[in-house]
C-alpha cells in the first residue's frame, strides 16, 4: 500500500468518524500541555498530523482550532494549580525528577520574560509544561497567568493545525 492509498484511507476514517475529531483534539493538546505527560508523549506531532487533515476530510477547521485551544489552555491551568499546590515538592517526582535541569530553566525563564514566559514556552518543547509550572510555585498572579495562557494556547493551535490544513490542500487525496 503507497503514501496516496494510506493517505485516502485515512482521510475516509477521519471522515467517518468526524464526531470525535474535537474531543480526540482537546485531549491530545491537554496531554501536550500537562507537566508530566508532554515530556513523555509528543502529543504536538499528532496535532500536526490532524492539520494535514482537517481540510481533506472536512473537519471544520475552527472547531477543531477552539478544541486544540481549550485543551491546550486547561493543560497548562493544571500545571500551573500543579505548581501553585505542591510547590518545590514537585520537582522530586517522576519524570520531572530525570529533568532536574527543567524547572530551573523555567524559573529563569518566567523570571526574565515575566508573563511573556507562559507566551513563548507554548512554543518551545519540554518548557511547554514545565513554565507553567514554574509559574504555580513562583505564585504568579492567577489572572495575569490565565490571560497569557488562553492568549499562546488559541495561537500556538492555530501554529499547528493552519499549515497542515494550507498543505492538505495540495495533496493528492
């Protein structure tokens, strides 16, 4: 089977079963954005995927937009209540505890970009999750944390799935 008949075949299935395109969305982008699992699962390569997808199959580029959005923003709200709990205890615990360099490259960062920090680590890999985080045991202000969390979570999801989406339009399927 060639790249065009998996390509096809994928597109039918997602077709199919377009019901469950926003809520599989919303959990993979919550999964890219909560502490312990984005270090683990690369969450952020499906995504990616699913952008390829959404203009082959018909999926609704916006609802899918808001979904990777939500989840992606709810992600980061639980590490940051994560942090904001159990503070430097948290660093002790698995898989954190293999990154010990992960939460004081976090702390540098919020401490030098201020809220910005929770803006540009959406963009950067492991400090995705580990900013937030950061942000709940240094006790950033809740609302400043949540307006600059909602804000990268709607642009970092609109990153990931508008190319693909723009890409899909020339495939062959």
């Amino acid at each position: 089977m060639g790249f065009e008949e998996w390509g096809k075949a994928i597109v039918e299935f997602v077709r199919a079963n377009q019901v469950y395109a926003a809520p599989i969305v919303f959990v993979l982008a919550f999964g890219e954005s909560i502490a312990f699992v984005s270090l683990i699962l690369p969450f952020w390569v499906m995504l990616v995927g699913i952008g390829t997808l959404i203009g082959a199959s018909g999926l609704d580029f916006w609802t899918i937009w808001i979904a990777a959005s939500l989840g992606a923003a709810f992600g980061d709200w639980v590490s940051y209540w994560l942090g904001k709990t159990y503070r430097y205890q948290i660093a002790k615990v698995w898989p954190l505890s293999i990154y010990p360099r992960l939460i004081p490259l976090g702390r540098l960062m919020f401490r030098r970009y201020g809220w910005l920090a929770i803006v540009i680590a959406r963009f950067t890999g492991p400090l995705r999750a580990s900013v937030p985080l950061v942000a709940g045991i240094c006790e950033m202000q809740w609302v400043m944390f949540q307006i600059a969390n909602f804000a990268s979570a709607f642009l970092w999801a609109g990153v990931l799935l508008a190319p693909g989406g723009y890409l899909a339009k020339f495939m062959p399927w």
